[in-house]
C-alpha cells in the first residue's frame, strides 16, 4: 500500500480529503492509524493493478480532454484504447458534450470549512447557463448498491464544494459516476442534487468535523486515542485493508470494501 497521506496544515487550516472523510466516519482508530500514524496496511497486488490502471487511465483522460498528445500513454496499450473510446462515445452521446458551454478537465476547487480546508478535483467539470454536471471516471464495474455511493464522502464532498463555491442552486447541480471495465459496455449513474441535501450534507459534515476537533484535542494534548464507534470494529468497510477489525467478512461485503477502497485511494492525476 503506497505511504498515506498524512493531515497537512496550511497556514491555520488542516487539508482534508474525502478518503480521510469516510474513514473518519467509518472508524475513527483507523483513521488516527493512517493518517497521524503513518502506520498503512499492505494492498492486495490486485487492487495496486486496479491503482495502477486507474492512475494511467485518468491521466490519459486528462490529456485527452486538454487537446495534447495521448500516443505515448497508450502505447500498444489495447484495453485503455478501448476503454478510452467507449467512454467517450458513451459520454458525449449521454451528456452532449459537444453542446456544452464551458467544460474543464481536472477541474479544481477550495473550500475552507470550521478550520479546514478541502480541496475537490472533477474529472470533468460542464457547465451550462441552467445546468452544471460533475463527472468522475471509475475503473471498475458498477456497484450493485448505489445507496452507498450515494452516501460516500467522494459524492457529497464534491457536490457542497461545487454549490458552495458557485452560483448554481443545488437543484441545479448533477454528479454521474461513469464505470468502465472491459470487456463491459461504460455504465452511468447519476446523482441529483437539492437544498433538502445540501443542508444534511452541512449539517453532518459540521458535526464530523466537530469531532475531529474533539479527538486532535484529546491526541495531542492528552495522548488519548480516537476512539471506536459503537460496532464500528464489526461494520467497518475498511475491514479488507485492516484485517485486525474483524475474523472474516462474507464475499459480498470484501467486493464493496474494494470497491471502496479503490474509490477513496487513487490519487487524482496532475500534469
């Protein structure tokens, strides 16, 4: 597993990123391990191909998307040709990409929150008069559950930032996930926005971040340990790369943690 990335401080603001969000929210000993310990758990050699891939995917993207030269990412690369062409077929066909106003590719955004500050990277970013649309490039199969996508902090993360940093109602704003894993056809999935979740994004967000406060406090100034949530030793998603939480989990559960884990890991390409 490449080193986490540790809590960095930017001037008074501690930097957060959605990965730190749902492991917080999901087992907050876990999160003191990764992030203020430094202390990872080694990754499978399938989900650091599934990484690898991904990474090269993204980026090839990336350029594609900027107008600059993709031969040398590709390669005689066929499965991200293919992969590549299917996705932007898909694309342009269900979003009229070619009809948008304004679009940009790793399109990035701040927002500082309560002492800290996050910062989102859309894949593609489109905006229209009435409409602004977030789409984020997976590399694996859809998720059979969506509720709990829907419930990731990649997806609400993304969507505040973009509300609030914007002059666009929540109604007004979409993020659709796009999944591609050959030999399969690219799969969407959209999530809509509103004020009724933008409040309950605030809301639980505020609260999250209030706990944090609590358990740096206790860290730093007590020695004191985060703390486990009720059960979260038996419920927690991240059993998969931490495997003292729990004696084994069922087929259906180890498929999400990777799911999850691939979501919440991979970095975001830069060039």
């Amino acid at each position: 597993m490449p080193t986490a990335t540790a809590l960095h401080y930017n001037s008074t603001l501690i930097r957060l990123s959605q990965a730190q969000l749902n492991l917080l929210e999901i087992c907050p000993p876990q999160f003191q391990r990764l992030y203020l310990e430094q202390l990872g758990s080694p990754m499978s050699p399938e989900i650091q191909d599934n990484l690898t891939w991904g990474s090269q995917f993204h980026q090839l993207m990336q350029q594609r998307e900027l107008g600059l030269p993709i031969d040398s990412l590709l390669g005689k690369n066929q499965d991200l040709q293919q992969t590549m062409t299917a996705l932007v077929t898909a694309v342009e066909t269900q979003h009229e990409v070619n009809q948008t106003p304004w679009k940009e590719a790793e399109h990035c955004r701040n927002l500082s929150l309560q002492g800290y500050l996050f910062t989102v990277i859309y894949d593609l970013l489109m905006l229209a008069e009435d409409r602004a649309q977030i789409l984020d490039w997976k590399t694996y199969l859809q998720p059979q559950n969506p509720q709990k996508l829907a419930k990731n902090w990649q997806t609400r993360l993304y969507l505040y930032v973009l509300a609030e940093t914007s002059d666009y109602p929540p109604e007004q704003i979409s993020m659709t996930y796009w999944f591609v894993k050959l030999p399969h056809e690219p799969q969407c999935l959209t999530f809509a926005y509103n004020q009724k979740e933008h409040k309950k994004t605030h809301k639980d967000l505020t609260k999250l971040l209030s706990k944090l406060d609590n358990f740096l406090e206790d860290y730093n100034q007590n020695n004191i340990n985060f703390s486990h949530l009720n059960n979260c030793a038996e419920t927690c998603l991240y059993s998969s790369l931490f495997p003292e939480l729990k004696d084994s989990i069922d087929n259906e559960d180890e498929t999400e943690n990777n799911l999850l884990s691939i979501i919440d890991e991979i970095e975001e390409v830069s060039i």
